[in-house]
C-alpha cells in the first residue's frame, strides 16, 4: 500500500489530536491501493486535476508541460 499526506500549518502536534478527536470532527485515513495510483491519476488529470493546479508555482508548471509532452 503506497499514500501520503499532505497538511499545512505550524501546529506540531498530529493532525488527529487537532481534528477526529470529538463526534463533530470529519477526520479520516484513506488508503489507496498500489495498483489502483495510476488509475486514480488519470481519472484526476482528465477532470483537470493535475500537480499544477493544485499547486500553481514555477516548479510544478515546469513539471506540467514536461509530462503533457509525453
């Protein structure tokens, strides 16, 4: 099994004793299937979800256009 976790902020503690600790949270742990990434990266790239729009910086615009050539 393969995911990662992606969060912003500068609270140290883990994410769970922030949220997920009372009835009223809607925290949760998804895990995605090895064998199941490349199908979930398309289905978001052709819905136009891609690195880029997730995170418009130069880096990433760069990346874009490099994996849309191919």
């Amino acid at each position: 099994m393969a995911g990662f976790e992606v969060a912003t902020g500068t609270g140290t503690k883990p994410l769970n004793e922030y949220y997920g600790s009372k009835p009223t949270h809607r925290l949760t742990k998804i895990t995605i299937r090895t064998d199941r990434l490349y199908a979930i990266w398309r289905d978001l790239h052709l819905c136009g979800i891609n690195r880029y729009s997730t995170f418009p910086d130069l880096p990433n615009l760069a990346r874009h256009v490099v994996l849309s050539q191919s």
